[in-house]
DNA sequence: GTGCTCCATTTTTTT
DNA sequence: AATGGAGCAC
C-alpha cells in the first residue's frame, strides 16, 4: 500500500538541504537511477544516507515500506532509522532497514517454504557449523588433525560466497586432496543442514538469491516492494551480496552505494573490492559522487592518514581536505612490553582527560587482535579507568548461554541436529558418546532423522540403560514444545526448562565461582527474554532466537556510557573518538603474520590502519613494544613497517623529537641510534627464571640493543644464517621459511612454516635443518 | 559412561 | 594463558 502520512510538526522545513555542502546536496537529491557515493573517511557519510531517504520520503517517491537499506551494523540501522523518525515521523519505522543478514533472515522467514526449510529455521553460527563439519569429517574417517575442520569451513563458506554449488565445486576443483575432501563434506554439510531445518551465515545471503532465480514472479514480488535500494559500506560486500542487490534493484533500478574502497577490510570473510571498483562498469549509466569533505579529523591526522593509503597501488581517486587547523602531532609510544603499553595508555588517558577536560567515553584503544584487550583491561582495572570492551568472545557465545539457547532451539526446532546433540548429555543423563554415535548411525542408515528415531528409541537396537534416560529427555522436551504452542510464557518456560532438565543444578552444585558466573550469566538471559517479550507485540521464541543470532558485538557499543572503548579496529569502522590509541603496531601482529594457508594481504593491512587513524578526531597515538608475550611465551617484536611509511612531519616521540624511520629496513646493518632503551616497567620473570635479553648471546653484537625492532638483525649477522625470512629445508618436513625466532643460545627456538606440513615450532639446535641459498 | 590429567594447539579480523 | 582433545582410571 503506497499510503502513509507525514506528521506535520516534524515534518522537514524548507531548510532541509541548507547544511549541505554541495557534493552532499547532489548525493541526496540525485534520487533516480544507479549512483555511486564514494564517500571518504569522515566525510558525512551516514547523514547523506540520512537526508537521502528522508528526501526520498519527502519527495514522496516512495513508501517507507518500499525503500530498502542495508547497513553494516544493526546497530548502525537503529540510528539511522531513528534520526529518520525524526525528520519524518514515526512512518519511518516501516523502512527496511538492517545488515544484509538480518534483512534476508527475515525474507526467508516468509519465503523459507518455497526452498523446502520450514519458517522456524535455526540459525547455525560460526561455531555450530564448525561442529557440524567436525561430525561429517569424522564420519569420512579424516584425522582432525591432518584436516583442521576449520579449514574446510573456510573453504565452503568462500565457495558458498562464490555462488558455487557443492555440485559444481566437485567439477571445479579437482586435484589437491583438500578440494576433493572439500567437495565431498560440501556436499554432506548442505544436505545437513537443510535436514536440520538449519542455515549457515552464508545461507541467508545465497538462498535468497536461489529462490530469487528459481522463482520470478518472487523475484518481482521484491523487486516491486523495494524501489529503491541503499547500501552501505560497500566496499565490503561480498559476491553474493552484489547478486542479490543486483537481482532486487534490477527493474527500478534505483540503486545507490555508498563506500570508501581505502576502508575494505573484510576481504578475510570474502568482502570483493571490485564490486564497488567495478560499479560503473556495471552500472553504465551510473552517476559517481565524490565526498571528500573531511569533518572530523585535524590536518595531521589527515595528512597521516593520506600519506599510508597512498602506498597502496590501487584506489579510485579522491582526496581528503579540510578545513580545520593541524591541531596535535601524533605521538609514538614506545614500550618494553605490552604491560608497559597498557600502564602507558592509561597513565595518558588520565592525563588528557584532566588537561582537556574530556570524559573517558572520548577515548578509543584500538588493537589489531582482541586477545590484546586482556592487558589493557587489566591496566585500566588498576587505574580506576571504567572501559566498554566490544567483541571478543560475546555474551552469547559463552557456554553456558550456547547451551541454554541450543535447548531452545530444539523446542522450536526438533531436527536441530548439532544442537540436539549438544544439550542430550548436557547435564550428563546417562547417554555416552558411544549411545549417541550409535544413534547417529542407525539414524542415517535407517534414512530418518535423529529426533524421529529418539521418539521411538524403544524399537531400537541402542544400549539398554540409556533407552530410558531417552525416552526421559524426549518426554520432556515434548512437554516443553507442547506448552510452547499453548503460547506459555517465554521467560517463565525458559526458567522451568533449566529446572527440569537439570542444568540448573548441575550449575548450583558445582560450588565453583566460574558456576556462579555461569548462573548469572542465564539469569541475565532470562531477563534478556523477559525484555524481548514486554517490548514485542506479538513475541514468538523463533523470532527471538533468530533475532538474537544476528546480533553483532558493534551493536553494543554505547557512545553515552562514560567508559572508554577497547575494540579491534575492525569494530571500530563507521564510528570516531576525540582521542584515539592505536596499540601493538608491531610486524606480524599489525600487520598480522602469515600463517598456514593464509598468505597476507598487506594493502589490506595497510587499509586496516588507514581505518584506525581515521577514525580519530583530536589526538592520535601510535604505540608498540619491544617485547611480548605470544603462546605464553615472551617474544621479541619488531616495530611494525607502517610506522616507517606515515608521513613523519606530523609524528613526534613522546620527548617532542622527529622520529627515525627506516626506507630501507629489510636491508639495513646500520645500528646507530638515538633511543632511550626503554625500561622494563615490571620485573616479573618467567618462571623459568630468566630474563632474555639479560642471558648473554652465543652470536655476536646482542648486546648493542639499539632502536627498537633491529635486535632480530643484530643477533643474526655474522656465522648464523638461520635469520627471519631464511629458507631452510628440513629432513622430515621438507622445504620452509623461518617466520620467527625466540630465545638465544642453545634455547634459540625458530617457527618455520614448511610449505607441506605448515607452521612447526623447532629447536634451532636440535633441528635438522640446512639453509638454501 | 564419567571424570580426571596431561598434552597440544592456538592468536587475525566477523555476519 | 587458555581451551579442547586424548588417554586412562574408576
């Protein structure tokens, strides 16, 4: 229905426009037709998205109902919406506004029957589908530790990304014995699924896109219900997310992207830079609006910034201005180890907050890892700094949660597989590893599901004793199911489920604080449903369940809460900080190393730390650390090669002096120096007793500690050729490279990683190993 | 079938 | 440092 109101007070004045800058102005009310935002850092971006579809609302184009617009973060949807609200009027909350996952899972909600899913699908995350792929491997009789099951799921969900079927992956890749394997889980893992009544990630991006090409009058059925289409970050959007934007737009063709190909970060989990490269060649008669208009960040942060991008080769062409003053230089940090970091950070928080009169929540650390975020938070703890830690391991995918969600999802879904074999032993009821292998199988052979065969476990051939403790669990989760139909309520049934199956107790009589932990964690769950329920019109356990697999760790990020962010840089894009710290700039942790079957991307390394600059505003500090713990093992790191590539008219060490960079780091032997060693901020010692750099060195000139990051050249000079980068050959495991080397003497431990057998870690001593020239 | 201890491996980044 | 798996004793 094509009508809807708008409430007269809130309604946009004349004035609407009038804070634009011109290119801002051409973006908005460019309406019709493909257009391509190229909108950089800090540029306005997301108000452009904001007036635009208010403009389309107020130049009634169209309905809310029919604009579509996909957003990195839910979060980022909220806001939008809600400013929307604001210029518009409470029409806005018809728009169709999310990430691509959460707007997809709700058009299979109502499509899924036309793919043969039922409408109470479960939403598999990462780790589900790890497991499932773990059960298929195991059933193949593949060694999970030859084959990681995590290798193969990389390689399915890109396959999936691609758009290729497991039939014709089988056809594509033939050969390396991983592909074959490959092939055949891929196979399996798909089959599973869909008896599960289960989708991946991936899936609720590439299913619509198959029920959109099996079924047109479907297809139009969308096509006609969103005219118009919005999409940000593009330049992380993946091959199946260009398809099925591009199968949605196609008839009205009112298709706009918004991106900054300098901020493509996402290429790990197949985000296509090309897609937005690549847009007007697409998209013909495209119209291409630049923005380039920096409102957020002081000139030496930009011209930091500028100065990295520029190393890399490709890029669409803009350039940044603005308009305000240098402001601050940035300042490098250097430390001992990430203790020293951490105190440091804090140790400057507090000090600016006093001197700028500014509140915790104006400061971000950002970190390349988020095991990094131990030591901070620890430091932060110390200095009575109050800190919102974003991502790592979130709220729902702790244990005790994954669990409590996986009897749920088998109240909605009783051929969840994976997580009915979670929770059936969860607390332990008798029913062994053996039982449920057993079920499994005679399960599969009988061609039935695994919930079907448990209905009538009595006609069955599994070990005796645990028929009972089956027939138990099946009994109740059918009464549970039984009152969830009667529309119990969900908090309340989600309460006696805990209670009846035992898991509570199982918790209360532990008597450890990790279980009292674990206790309050689903009890603020369960306050998690009760809000989910009041807040809901008509609540329902499956759209609860799905909600909630979608929801991403962005999404809890709360700019109001007085606290200081601790978040990967990843985390970080989209949002922007008066003072920003950029932690552990230090080779193979950012940028990150190479690992088995990972080679890295450095222009996407580079892109990352372009994004952690930007999103500065005032004050910006780089800092690294000599030293640092890394498989709780302290490793010598050397500065990362970024700090070498910003522009040095605007970095200063902390004394004010220019800093020394390196052009030619991967060459030099030159060991001058004009550092300060930098002090060790605690004394603590391994409990092996020793302190390295403190044991004298077999090889030559250790002891000339000299800038930071050069003692990895220093100790290698002279007769010892096994150095960082050397090629080495080894008896058993063939051809490598060194990638790393710790300890000294007769302690000197190397990681090689052998083309054919991955990364080993090896004492230099001992190993068989010779260097090829 | 359960639970403990020892060991190996991990640490990109996320919907 | 921390988690998960394998192997072993009960």
């Amino acid at each position: 229905m094509k009508s809807f109101t708008l409430s007269s007070d809130s309604a946009p004045k004349p004035s609407f426009l009038d804070g634009l800058n011109p290119q801002q102005k051409e973006a908005v009310t460019h309406t019709d037709g493909p257009l391509l935002i190229v909108a950089g850092a800090g540029s306005g971006k997301t108000r452009v998205l904001t007036f635009r579809i208010a403009y389309l609302l107020q130049q009634f184009k169209a309905a809310p109902q029919e604009i579509l617009a996909l957003t990195f973060t839910n979060k980022a949807a909220r806001e939008m919406k809600e400013r929307i609200v604001k210029l518009i009027g409470d029409s806005a909350h018809q728009l169709w506004m999310g990430t691509f996952h959460s707007v997809f899972s709700r058009i299979l909600r109502v499509e899924a029957q036309a793919l043969g899913f039922g409408k109470d699908f479960t939403i598999y995350d990462t780790s589900d589908a790890e497991t499932l792929i773990k059960q298929i491997l195991q059933e193949l009789n593949y060694d999970p530790k030859q084959i990681k099951p995590r290798t193969i799921q990389y390689k399915i969900s890109d396959a999936k990304n691609q758009l290729v079927t497991p039939e014709l992956f089988s056809k594509k890749f033939i050969g390396s014995t991983l592909d074959d394997i490959t092939a055949k889980v891929y196979k399996i893992y798909k089959q599973r699924l869909k008896e599960s009544n289960a989708m991946d990630f991936d899936d609720l991006l590439v299913l619509p896109i198959q029920l959109f090409e099996e079924d047109p009058d479907i297809l139009e059925k969308y096509q006609d219900r969103f005219r118009y289409v919005l999409i940000d970050e593009y330049q992380d959007t993946n091959h199946a997310q260009y398809k099925v934007t591009q199968l949605l737009s196609q008839k009205h063709r009112n298709l706009c992207v918004v991106g900054d190909d300098a901020q493509s970060i996402y290429s790990f989990r197949g985000a296509d830079i090309s897609n937005i490269l690549n847009f007007q060649n697409d998209y013909s008669d495209a119209h291409q609006v630049p923005l380039e208009q920096n409102y957020r960040s002081t000139k030496s942060i930009l011209k930091c910034a500028d100065s990295i991008i520029k190393k890399n080769e490709k890029q669409l062409e803009k350039t940044l201005w603005t308009e305000k003053d240098y402001g601050e230089p940035i300042t490098l940090l250097e430390n001992y180890d990430e203790r020293d970091e951490a105190n440091r950070v804090a140790q400057y928080i507090q000090k600016i907050k006093g001197q700028d009169g500014i509140n915790f929540n104006d400061f971000a650390v950002l970190y390349r890892t988020n095991y990094q975020s131990r030591v901070l938070e620890e430091a932060f703890r110390r200095h009575k700094i109050d800190y919102q830690l974003i991502g790592g391991l979130s709220f729902y995918q702790r244990k005790e949660i994954k669990d409590v969600l996986a009897y749920l999802k088998l109240l909605v879904n009783p051929y969840d597989e994976t997580n009915l074999i979670r929770i059936i032993n969860e607390p332990s009821r008798g029913i062994g590893q053996k039982s449920i292998n057993d079920i499994r199988t005679s399960a599969r052979q009988d061609g039935i599901k695994v919930w079907d065969l448990l209905e009538q476990v009595e006609e069955t051939t599994i070990y005796r004793p645990a028929k009972q403790r089956i027939r138990e669990f099946v009994d109740m989760m059918n009464g549970f199911r039984e009152s969830l139909q009667a529309q119990a309520s969900l908090h309340q049934l989600t309460r006696e489920l805990l209670d009846k199956s035992g898991y509570m107790k199982m918790l209360l009589d532990e008597q450890s604080h990790e279980s009292l932990m674990r206790r309050e964690n689903i009890l603020e769950f369960i306050n998690a449903i009760s809000y989910y329920e009041k807040q809901q019109k008509n609540p329902s356990l499956s759209a609860f369940l799905q909600e909630i697999s979608l929801i991403t760790d962005s999404d809890k990020f709360d700019e109001n809460k007085p606290a200081v962010t601790l978040m990967t840089v990843h985390g970080s894009k989209g949002l922007e900080f008066p003072v920003v710290f950029v932690v552990g700039l230090e080779e193979n942790l950012f940028p990150v190393g190479a690992k088995e079957g990972f080679d890295v991307d450095i222009e996407e390394e580079r892109r990352l730390f372009y994004v952690a600059i930007t999103r500065a505003q005032e004050r910006l500090y780089f800092s690294h650390c000599s030293s640092r713990f890394k498989y709780g093992e302290e490793q010598r790191q050397m500065r990362s090669r970024f700090i070498d590539e910003v522009d040095a008219s605007v970095v200063r060490t902390e004394t004010g002096a220019t800093i020394r960079q390196r052009s030619d780091r991967f060459l030099s032997t030159n060991t001058s120096n004009d550092h300060t060693r930098p002090t060790r901020s605690s004394t603590k010692s391994s409990s092996s007793g020793t302190i390295e750099y403190d044991i004298p060195s077999a090889g030559p000139s250790y002891k000339s500690y000299s800038s930071l990051g050069k003692i990895d050249y220093d100790l290698h000079e002279g007769n010892d050729p096994f150095v960082v980068g050397a090629q080495v050959v080894h008896q058993k495991f063939g051809i490598g490279k060194i990638m790393s080397r710790t300890g000294s003497g007769s302690q000197t431990k190397v990681v090689v990683f052998f083309k054919d057998r991955g990364q080993k870690k090896l004492m230099l001593q001992a190993a068989p190993l010779s260097i090829i020239d």
